[in-house]
C-alpha cells in the first residue's frame, strides 16, 4: 500500500499572486484518509478472494503440492484457483514444546516466518479467524492444508523435549486452526536445536509421529527429504538425507510412518543414476534436466519398504531464478518437465508433483518461455487430471 502523499496545489489569484494550500489541512484528515485506504484495500481483496471462490478449478486424479511462503500476498484462495490441492504453509516454529508461526516477518519475509497475506487481514491476533476462514474454504473444495516445519533457516528447535510432550503441542495447535497435518521439512538442524547423533534423532522423530499419530490418526504426517548420494560400508548410494549425509528420516520411511515424502530433486547437482540406480558423477543428465526426474524416480521408490503405503512426490522449482541453478528449468521446459512426470505414473509410489513455490509459481520469473503466471502448474493440469 502506497504512503499518503501530501500534495500542493498552485491557485492563481485575480492578481495573479501565487499561494499554496495542502490538500490534507490536518493530522485528522491524514488519519481519516488512511483508513479509508486500509477498508479499500480489504474491499479489494474480498471482492478478489470472492471471484477466486467462483473460479472452476480442474479436478485432479493425483496430487499437486505447493509450499505457500509469506511473500507476495498469495492467499491460499488463489492457490486452489490454480489447481493447487495440497498446500504446505512455509513455516510454523517449533522452539521446546512450544508451537505456532513467528509474525514478525520484517521486510525480508526469512524462512521462520509465516505473515499472513492481504486475504487474511488484520494482523495478529485477530487474524486467526480468517486463516481458518481460508483453511475452511480450502476443506469445501477438497484442498488439504498442512504446516512446514523446518527449511533452510531451521525453525524445528525441540531441543530437549519430551517426544509424547512436543506430540501433544503439536496436535493442539494444528487442531486449533483446523489443519490437515505437518511436514517436517529439516535440513539445517544443529544438535543445540535438535540434540543427539543421527541414530538418536531418527529415533526421536519416530517416536514424536508415533505419539502425534496416537493423538490424532487423521493428520497427515509428510517430509521433504533432499535426494542425496551418501557413502557408508557397501559403497555409495542414493539416500533420503536431511541435508548432506545424515539421513534423519530412515527410521520413519523403514516404519511407514510418512504419507507422502516431498523429494526436494534441486539441491545437489553434479550427479545422477544409471537404470541400476548406481550413482554416476557427471553434470549431464543430473537434477538440472528434466530427465533426472524420471531417472531418479523408480531409485526412490526402492528405498520404501516393500509393503509401503508411502507416496513420493518429486519436487522441482516453480522457475529457474528460483532454482539457484540446481533445477530441472536450468536445462528444460515446463512441459517437459510435465512430460518426465507423466513417464513415472505408473510406478506405485507416484503421488502426484511438489514444487517451491506457489509465490514462486505465481510470478512466473522463468527466462526460458513466456513470463505467464502459474506457467508451473498450468503444465501439470493435463498431466495430474487423469
């Protein structure tokens, strides 16, 4: 929202003096005339989110998922109108037993931080009732909405606290705003914020779905893994890692505990998989083609036990500034990138695609095809509908 301006307009006497009057006489008109701008703006954006609510979506036979950043005032409105039906709010916090979202963004909007769009004024707390309101309309058109936790900038800090006690924080919260799950999403997780070596945290994040799942069957329990090449005693092979080597997340995809896993395939360039699934260094044909995608896939589905119910969703970047290099529009299109996704339907684990993100999607800042909003999605439509 623009700041008032105070202009000055010139009126010419008989004489031809010239003077100047402010148009805004006093600090009452000045308040007055902010108002009326705030209610002009949340007019707009309800008469937006109305025609969103009205806009025909396109049923789909597998999932699309996207992470909803703060930025960009995307509401979860407009992430339905454009064909998302698993949105993931990018972040909740997790500091010891407590949890929520951290509002106090700032301008930079960093991951920890979840500011509610224009959609969902006012500011805290009276906002919570039109979060739920979108979270309500979302449920109506079939549309899961699950909490993050995690990212690049950790927001997952349970520290020492106890797994059932953390569990039950957890579902009250997610409960409290008629959420449909959680996503642990963790990558940079010192042992200050999540204590132990890599066997005791797979241990605790087991444990914590197992209570969480106790608590609460309904919820959906998600991750989103990198897709590493990690070394151990019988050589070097692909891996779920958190982030480099450590694999935090094998003893829950070993116990089925995930219902979906969100396969981040954009943060490791520099290899890829032969049809044997062996790690082949080379840059050609890695994580920045299209290709990888069908490649990488069936690899994927051999690390989930053989009576898994778990469904894998490859994620891409929704555009290629986005990618920092590393993703499949480096080398590729949208609709081949569509394309690889439809090569690996048949597999038994596919679940449908994830990208980051939808604020991302919503831009369109892709510089190898035209800049049209939603490009990412659009070319998923034909592929997820049937």
């Amino acid at each position: 929202m623009n700041k008032l301006m105070i202009k000055v307009l010139p009126v010419f006497l008989l004489d031809f003096t010239l003077v100047f009057i402010p148009t805004n006489a006093s600090a009452q008109n000045t308040h007055v005339a902010t108002q009326n701008a705030q209610k002009k703006e949340i007019q707009q954006a309800e008469k937006f989110a109305e025609r969103l609510s009205s806009q025909t979506t396109v049923p789909l036979k597998y999932n699309m998922v996207g992470y909803l950043e703060s930025w960009g005032k995307i509401s979860i409105e407009e992430a339905i109108a454009n064909n998302y039906n698993v949105i993931v709010i990018a972040f909740g916090t997790i500091d010891g037993d407590k949890v929520g979202m951290n509002l106090n963004c700032g301008p930079t909007m960093p991951d920890g931080c979840f500011l509610p769009s224009v959609q969902w004024w006012p500011e805290p707390p009276e906002w919570i009732p039109n979060f739920t309101n979108s979270v309500a309309f979302a449920h109506s058109k079939g549309v899961k909405v699950l909490l993050s936790f995690g990212g690049a900038n950790n927001t997952f800090k349970p520290g020492t606290t106890n797994s059932t006690t953390l569990a039950q924080s957890i579902v009250h919260y997610l409960e409290n705003l008629n959420l449909d799950g959680i996503d642990f999403d963790l990558e940079h997780i010192s042992t200050t914020d999540f204590p132990g070596n890599s066997t005791e945290r797979q241990q605790y994040l087991s444990a914590l779905i197992k209570q969480i799942k106790l608590l609460n069957n309904k919820l959906i329990i998600t991750s989103a893994p990198q897709i590493n090449p990690v070394q151990d005693s019988s050589g070097t092979a692909i891996q779920f890692v958190n982030t480099g080597s450590e694999t935090v997340y094998n003893d829950a995809i070993s116990n089925n505990l995930f219902d979906y896993i969100f396969a981040q395939a954009y943060n490791t360039p520099g290899f890829t998989v032969n049809n044997q699934c062996a790690v082949q260094w080379q840059n050609v044909g890695d994580e920045t083609y299209p290709t990888f995608i069908s490649k990488i896939a069936p690899c994927l589905e051999k690390l989930l036990p053989k009576d898994s119910k778990t469904k894998i969703m490859i994620g891409e970047p929704a555009n290629s500034s986005e990618s920092a290099g590393h993703g499949a529009l480096e080398h590729g299109t949208y609709n081949e990138i569509a394309n690889e996704y439809q090569n690996i339907k048949g597999l038994s684990s596919f679940g449908g695609t994830m990208t980051w993100s939808i604020n991302e999607d919503s831009k369109a800042s892709d510089d190898k095809g035209p800049r049209i909003p939603y490009s990412f999605s659009s070319a998923l439509v034909p592929i997820l509908s049937n």
